[in-house]
C-alpha cells in the first residue's frame, strides 16, 4: 500500500491459536524490511506499534474488544499509539514499574529512529505492574528481561505455554546495538527465559512460530561468542577500534549515520567492554 506522503506500507493479520496477530510496517524506499506487531488475546493487546502507522493500526485494530493495553518497555515501536489506543478503547494502560517511569520523561529519538518509527510522546498515566496481568481466561507472568531496554518485559502464560518475548530474539544474528544496550544483561535474560517451557517466540518484530526455543538458543550463541571474542582482545589490551578491526566487523554506516552514532556494530563492541568494567 502506497500512502500520501509516498511511503510504503503493510498492515497484515495473522494467528496462532487465540492469539492474534497484526503485522505492520512503512518506509520511504521499496518493502518495508523492519517491521513491529501488536497481539492480542482474550481483551489484552500487547503493545501499540509505532505512530507512522497510526491510522492503519488504529483501523486495523478498531474491531477489537480491547479491555486493557500493556507496554513491554518504551521503545517508541512499541509504546507510540498508546495514548490513540488507549483513548479509543477507554481502557487501562500497563507496563513494568520502570517502563511506566521512563515513559513519563522518555529518552530522547535519534532522527533515523523517528524517520522509521515516528515520535514517542510522554505518557503520565500508565498503572505500574510487576508480577502478573490476567485476562479472562489467562494469567500472564511478567518477567523482566532486560538488555536490549533495561524496562523490558516478557509475557508468559505457563499453562498454554506461550511466551510473548519482546525484543528479546529479534534475530539469530545481530548487526547492531542501540547505545546503551548490554550484551551481557542480553545474555542472562536469554538464558532465564530459556528455562520456561514453550516452542513458540512470540517475538515483536520477527516472530518464530514453531521453534522458537531453538532460535533463541542460537541468538544466545552468537551471543556468547561475540562476547568471548571481545573479551579475550580487550583483556590482551584491544583497544574498540584495533577490536573492531581485529575481528573484521563491517559497520552498517547508512544507520550509523542516520542514527548519529546510537545504532550502530561498534556499540556491540562497546557494549561488551562496558560489561567487563562493570
């Protein structure tokens, strides 16, 4: 779909078991390659998407019988519809303690991140939940996996055993990090989320429906050994540039540039060398 401003868009539907899921995405050149879902099951959705696709997940979404919303961290992909829905359903908004926080004064948006995702705008009312949120039906555990964002959350809903997973796998193979992620902090919430009993990652951006335990497995691996690879230069006293280039990294630097420097390879170096000192 080709809208006014010439982007390109896709807003698409698909499910697994109750759930429900809807696929969106835009960009200013060809198909979108990025895209963020929303889900929704038994009155819940969880997450809103990003305000470029404001009318089309708000249309896509408006036959819902949405009771309550909740935010798995503040990344404006996830939390920048949340005042449209919110209002539009008149339902109450959740997310962890520190999302609800950071979502009062959130980070500022580098201007790639607001080209592709749109603005985040400050939310004052989201309640604050920290072990559970129950529908109907079911009863989600709340657990924190931080890493990618220090607020983020998964879902978990242990007697159907799905695992609404966040930003958590994104993909087996990363190409870069947001500034302030930690690898380390990654690493451990892969690793406590892989003691859970499911088989598919419900993921936000790039779901695996079947296999998903696998796919996170291999994400904790590459992991793992891009840390170690790291830490043996830096404890041999690497500097991030001779790492970098020791273990032939090519940056993307279109987003590096766009991002001004907040996406970027190097911040998974960087990321690592942080760790270690800590």
């Amino acid at each position: 779909m080709l809208k006014s401003d010439g982007r390109m868009t896709i807003a698409e539907q698909f499910s697994l078991e109750e759930i429900q899921g809807f696929r969106f995405g835009s960009t200013l050149f060809g198909r979108p390659k990025m895209v963020s879902h929303i889900y929704y099951i038994d009155g819940l959705l969880i997450d809103t998407g990003h305000s470029k696709m404001r009318k089309q997940i708000v249309q896509s979404l408006s036959h819902l019988a949405v009771e309550q919303l909740f935010i798995t961290h503040h990344h404006e992909d996830h939390s920048g519809n949340l005042a449209e829905l919110k209002n539009k359903f008149n339902s109450p908004a959740y997310a962890s303690s520190l999302c609800a926080k950071m979502m009062k004064a959130p980070p500022k948006l580098s201007f790639a991140q607001q080209l592709t995702w749109g603005n985040r705008p400050p939310q004052h009312d989201i309640i604050p939940k920290d072990n559970f949120i129950a529908t109907n039906k079911y009863r989600f555990e709340i657990i924190p996996i931080p890493g990618h964002a220090p607020d983020m959350v998964a879902l978990y809903e242990p007697e159907r055993k799905w695992l609404f997973s966040a930003d958590l796998y994104l993909n087996s193979y990363i190409s870069y990090f947001i500034y302030d992620e930690s690898m380390l902090t990654q690493i451990n919430s892969i690793k406590c989320i892989l003691t859970l009993d499911f088989d598919a990652l419900i993921c936000s951006h790039n779901p695996q429906l079947t296999n998903g335990k696998e796919k996170l497995k291999e994400k904790l691996q590459f992991l793992e050994q891009f840390f170690d690879r790291v830490k043996q230069l830096h404890q041999k006293g690497y500097d991030e540039q001779s790492i970098f280039k020791t273990l032939d990294l090519n940056e993307k630097t279109k987003i590096k540039i766009l991002s001004q420097g907040q996406l970027s390879k190097m911040n998974m170096v960087r990321s690592v060398i942080r760790d270690l000192q800590q």
